[in-house]
C-alpha cells in the first residue's frame, strides 16, 4: 500500500472515495486488527496513511516526529513516510475548525458538551479551546481524568449550549442508537455529530425535529482529507475543493441508510 487508511472496521469509510477526488492516487482502506496493527507499523510499507478508530492514539510510539498540532492534542490521523522517517500530524483539528466556521457555529463564550472521549475528541476539544468555549464538558463511557459519565451530564449539565459527538453511537449499521437524548438539553443551538454515516443519524434527526442546527460529520471528513492530501503530496488544494467533493457525495446519495 502506497496511500490509504488504517483501522479496525472500515466498512462504513467514505474516504478512498474523496481522496481519489481530491488527488491522483490509488486509496486503500486496510483494516487492521489489534494483533496486525503493530506489524503494520513496524513494517512502514507505506508512502502516507490516514489512522481511525481506534488506532490514532497507538500509532503515537511508532512516530519519529509529530507537528506541533499533534503534540499538542495528543492523537494524529495522518502519517507521512519520509526516507523511512514516520512524521504525525492531525488534520481533524483543522477540519472541524472549518465545518464550525463554515457553518456558522457560535462557540466562542458558550458551554459545549463533546461526547466521547477517544482520539477524536481530543482535536474537538482542542478546537473548542482555541475558538474560547466558555465551558467544555467531557462525557464517556470509559472514564478518565476530567471525564464524567452520560448520567452526569442529564444531572448536572443540562444548560449546554452545543453539543459534539465524537462517539461511534449511531453509525451503520447501528442507526437507532443515540449518544444521549437532546430533549433534556433546551439551551441546545446546535449539535454537531462526526459521524457521516448515515449522514443523518438518529441525534441529529432529534436535533432537527427541536429546532437546533443539526450538522454532520461529512464536511468535516472531506475536509480532513482535503488537508491530509496536501500533507501527503505537499501540494496545496483550494478550500472550494471541500465543497465540492462534499455535494459530489451528497448527489451520489452515499450515507443515506441502507
């Protein structure tokens, strides 16, 4: 494999599909088991790698340099081989930076509620510091430092003003499962799902049917990849780019519930 993606389970992936729009090159999605991925990484056959679930945190003690970005989240979704040299970065920073901004989400003096707390939450967390969250309330199901649980946040959080899932709940093919329920949250503007299939899942369909801007998690990808592309081929790619490829999907109907 030259460029492409590793992880556990890739059924669901979008991604050699928008990397192959983006970019003249062969994707590949090579899911990994827990017992493979320490071969794979040790082996670095590979020109440039996308990391997902759940490896983006793993693949850190494999890495022989990490941008500042990645250090500073602590989790890296792109690896460039360089000479044999394998350098991280995290382009989920940047791309939910431009699904907020280009969505119109306010966070800025708000208090956010980011469900999960894997290597994906951690850029959603980053981001929403540096665009000055007022208040960020880590919730999930395995509990760390400055984590609470699902409980917590119905009992103690529920004047949250936006809420991000950065959770599997709810992805194909588990589409009638929900993170939690939006109706307790009546100080909710909007929520922001990562998920991208189904491209409406079941709390983002409750989000909408309260009245809340619902967004999902294909902008985001695509934008992710848009940035990985650029990491991969040290080519810059016009952000008009991410549109576009975005409604491409969208017109094909890719992440409608099968």
């Amino acid at each position: 494999m030259e460029y492409g993606l590793i992880g556990e389970k890739l059924g669901h992936s979008y991604s050699k599909i928008i990397h192959e729009k983006l970019a003249d090159y062969k994707y590949d999605l090579t899911p990994l088991t827990k017992e493979e991925f320490p071969l794979f990484m040790e082996k670095r056959e590979f020109k440039a790698i996308n990391v997902t679930i759940p490896y983006k945190e793993k693949v850190l003690p494999y890495l022989d340099e990490m941008d500042n970005n990645a250090k500073q989240i602590g989790a890296v979704n792109t690896i460039v081989n360089t000479n044999g040299k394998l350098i991280g970065h995290n382009t989920d920073f940047s791309g939910f930076l431009y699904v907020i901004q280009n969505n119109g989400v306010e966070i800025k003096n708000k208090k956010v509620l980011v469900l999960g707390n894997g290597g994906a939450s951690k850029a959603v967390v980053a981001v929403l510091k540096f665009l000055k969250a007022k208040e960020i309330i880590l919730a999930g199901r395995t509990l760390r430092e400055n984590t609470i649980t699902f409980a917590e946040c119905y009992e103690k959080h529920f004047d949250g003003q936006v809420v991000v899932n950065a959770t599997p709940v709810g992805m194909y093919p588990n589409v009638n499962e929900s993170p939690i329920d939006l109706s307790k949250f009546t100080n909710c503007k909007a929520v922001l799902d990562l998920i991208y299939n189904p491209l409406k899942t079941k709390l983002l369909l409750q989000a909408e049917a309260l009245g809340m801007k619902a967004v999902n998690g294909l902008e985001m990808l695509v934008a992710q990849a848009k940035y990985a592309v650029e990491y991969f081929l040290g080519n810059e790619i016009e952000d008009v780019r991410i549109k576009e490829v975005t409604n491409e999907i969208y017109d094909f109907g890719v992440g409608k519930h099968r």
